[in-house]
C-alpha cells in the first residue's frame, strides 16, 4: 500500500523577488568568512551595507554587513576616507588588511586602505534608523527594504538553511526529487479550494470548452499527491516541495493563499510506524541542521521573539515523541478540568486549543495522534474497519506552541472501499477525468 505524509514547513504570503548575481574578484570575501578568519594580516576587500557610521578626529569607524551572517563587521579607517556620501544604509567596497580587534565580541576588524561608495543612501528617508529595534508590523510597510533588518535577514538564513537540511534528508535517505505540475486539472482532496487559472483579458464564453487554454479547467495545485502516487509506482520513496496554493478566505497564519509544502510517498508500507519514523527523524535532522548551522539567528529568537523556547526545543530532540490515539485524546480532554472554546467530542476535530493542551499534557514534547474517525479524514485515508468506532490508519504530528505541524496517513488499496469511500463523499463526479482513474486504479496493484 501506499502511504502519504506532508510536512507544511513554511507558510508565505507571495512576494515578488528578484536574484541578484553577483561576481567577485579573487580577494573578495563575505563578511562571515572574514570575521571567521584566522588570517590576520591579509589583504581583501569586502562589500555590503553600512550598519553603523562613527567619525572621530582621528578615527573613522564603520559596522559593515553583507547578510551572509548576523554579526557585523567592524572597519577602522583613517577620517580623510570619509565622504559625505559615506552614510547609514549606503552600498560600499572596502579592501584592506585584516587585523585583530582589541574590542570585546569581536576577533577581529578590517583596517580599511580604499572605501568606495557603489550606492548612496539618504539617511533622513530611510525608514530603519540606527540602533532602533523596529516592530514586525512597521517593517511590513516596507517589504524591498524589511530584509535589511536583523529579524528579517535571521528569518530568511533559517529558511535558507532549513530548505537545504530538508533536501539533504531525503537524498540521504534515498528519496527521489519530484516536480510535480503547479498548474492542474485536478482538486486533490476535492475541497473545492482552488485558485482557477484563466487567460488575462480573455473574453469568456460560458459553457464552452474551447474557451480553456488547456481545453479544461486549469487550477494553481492544493497538493502534488496524486502525481507522486503514480510515480511511486515504480519508484519506492519519492518527495516534492514546492509552492503551493488555497483559495480558502481566512486570513490567519494556517490558512494562507500560498505556502511551501513537503509532501512524500512511500511504497511497500506495512504500517503508521513507518511514516512516524521518518516524520521524527525529519523533524530532528532538519532542527539540528538549523541550529548548528545558524546559531547567532536562532538566539536573536530566542531572545527577542520566543523567549524560553530553547529549552522546549532541547527537550524536544532529546526525546523520543510520544505517541497516542484519536480515542485516548478525547478521552484526556474530555477529563480534564480545562474550559475550551469548543467543547471535544468523539467524531469533532480537534481545535488548535487541544492540539496545544494535548502537547503540553504529555510533557511538552512532539505528539502523534493517530487512527482519526472515518469522517474526518479525506477519502484516500485507510479504512480500518473498527467498527463500532470506525477510524482510519491516519497521523498527525502535534508540537508546542503551534498544534499541528506535519500529517499522513496510509492509503486505501482496495478499490471497492475507495470507490464506495468517493460515492458517500459526493466526489464521483470530481474524480471521473481519465488522470484519476488511474489514480482509483493504482489501489489494488500496490502493496
């Protein structure tokens, strides 16, 4: 049989960006690298931004950074290389030799022979000033200039590094790569939220096939699963991430227009003991990735964003998660003295509010909730014929402070029951194009 997980690690809104290119001489180097080197005496030149300016009758100081790290660079320069243009926020290249630093937090400082201005910046129009700490909701109002600020640029590293940790698992762990079709015909999980992709400046002519570009109804995808069931039809474990897109109107941090999604197969699954696996070890390879990799941007954090959080985070990795059923979790919420919004019932979906409750109940460490009700779950989920309960092999993994962060569950390969499973949904219809009907067929031939 088939098994399906998603790993909803990054949620956006769309932004437009633009890749910069840039090319260096050989004795050019990133500030990380500079501030991280042991070669004092060396002559080499930098570029970046200017973070800070002061100028003293016999001093010249400046902090200079690139975004390759958080901490910034300190330049020491004779006060005749100060140009009037030489302000905050101005573009630079500085050569010089490196030397050690006789301040504290810093090893070493570049002593600067040439700065040269590549742009200027007016001081009194920047929105960011020096040494001001700007809130989240001020730095929006500025989205091509809120990446120069340390939050900002932390955030993006993470990401960044987070991105290639993720890539770096799966190919360790012998998943294949799939880019799977951004627009498409089908609504995987047909809840109808999709984002319908149309010609710009078409004249539309109801009821007339010939009115599609593709002859069909185009969407932005919800999912790329159905395309990596198929190829797990002759590849065993196979994973995508990429963009992804829900035409849902609710204007919160869970239900975003766009947002990046990891979704993965695996063939020749006995089990949910197989997926969790995978879902644990991706969880800790990826955050240990992350903190080793980008200490400095995780403490700011730590410091100003989540304080206390690094010792949930260390409790996490340093156990195994713990793992209970649909029926155990009603069952604790149900007995607990806790007054929630929404009152748990068998058969209700859990709220964030339980999510969060059940997580810090089993000691503040990831939690797996597994074997759903039947009705909760989408159609392709695993009957497990229990009845009277009636659930299905279905998982989700619960963590501190944010309640569900990664879900799967195995797939039904008996043909009857998912054909059946369609029809009480009211999908048959949804799923009558020929791409899903070698979706329906795949059931009965994997294992």
């Amino acid at each position: 049989m088939f098994t399906q997980w998603r790993f909803v690690i990054f949620r956006c809104h769309a932004v437009a960006s633009t890749i910069v290119c840039r090319f260096y001489s050989a004795n050019t180097i990133r500030i990380r690298d500079a501030i991280n080197s042991q070669k004092v005496g060396d002559q080499l030149k930098i570029q970046g931004w200017v973070r800070s300016i002061r100028s003293q009758k016999e001093v010249l100081f400046l902090h200079v950074n690139d975004g390759s790290c958080l901490q910034n660079l300190q330049v020491v320069a004779d006060p005749s290389l100060h140009d009037r243009k030489l302000t905050f926020g101005s573009a630079v290249q500085i050569s010089g030799a490196l030397v050690n630093s006789l301040h504290k937090g810093q090893n070493v400082e570049l002593r600067a022979s040439d700065i040269r201005i590549i742009g200027s910046c007016d001081p009194l129009k920047f929105p960011f000033k020096i040494k001001e700490r700007h809130p989240v909701e001020y730095t929006r109002q500025f989205p091509h200039l809120r990446c120069r600020t340390n939050t900002a640029a932390s955030l993006l590293r993470v990401r960044s590094e987070a991105t290639l940790a993720i890539h770096a698992f799966f190919k360790d762990n012998g998943f294949l790569q799939i880019h799977t079709p951004i627009i498409t015909s089908n609504d995987c999980e047909g809840a109808g939220e999709l984002f319908q992709v149309e010609l710009a400046h078409k004249e539309k002519k109801q009821n007339d096939e010939r009115s599609h570009f593709f002859s069909v109804p185009a969407f932005l995808t919800v999912s790329g699963q159905l395309h990596l069931e198929a190829i797990a039809g002759a590849f065993s474990q196979v994973y995508t991430f990429g963009p992804t897109f829900r035409a849902e109107n609710s204007q919160s941090r869970r239900h975003l227009a766009e947002f990046y999604m990891v979704e993965a197969e695996m063939s020749f699954t006995e089990g949910l003991e197989d997926v969790m696996k995978v879902m644990q070890s991706l969880f800790k390879t990826v955050t240990d990735s992350v903190l080793s990799q980008c200490p400095e941007d995780v403490a700011l954090f730590h410091k100003h964003v989540s304080p206390g959080h690094k010792e949930k985070l260390d409790r996490m990795l340093q156990n195994d998660f713990k793992v209970i059923t649909y029926t155990e979790a009603v069952h604790i919420l149900k007995s607990c003295s806790h007054s929630f919004a929404f009152k748990p019932e068998w058969g209700s979906d859990l709220q964030s509010e339980h999510e969060k409750y059940l997580v810090q109940h089993c000691g503040n460490v990831p939690l797996f909730v597994t074997n759903y009700p039947y009705n909760l779950k989408p159609f392709y989920a695993r009957d497990n014929e229990d009845h009277p309960n009636h659930t299905v092999a279905a998982v989700d993994l619960l963590v501190p402070g944010i309640g569900e962060l990664c879900g799967g569950s195995l797939r039904e390969d008996r043909l009857s029951l998912l054909q059946s499973r369609l029809e009480m949904a009211g999908l048959s219809d949804v799923y009558h194009c020929d791409f899903c009907r070698w979706h329906l067929s795949l059931g009965p031939k994997t294992i």
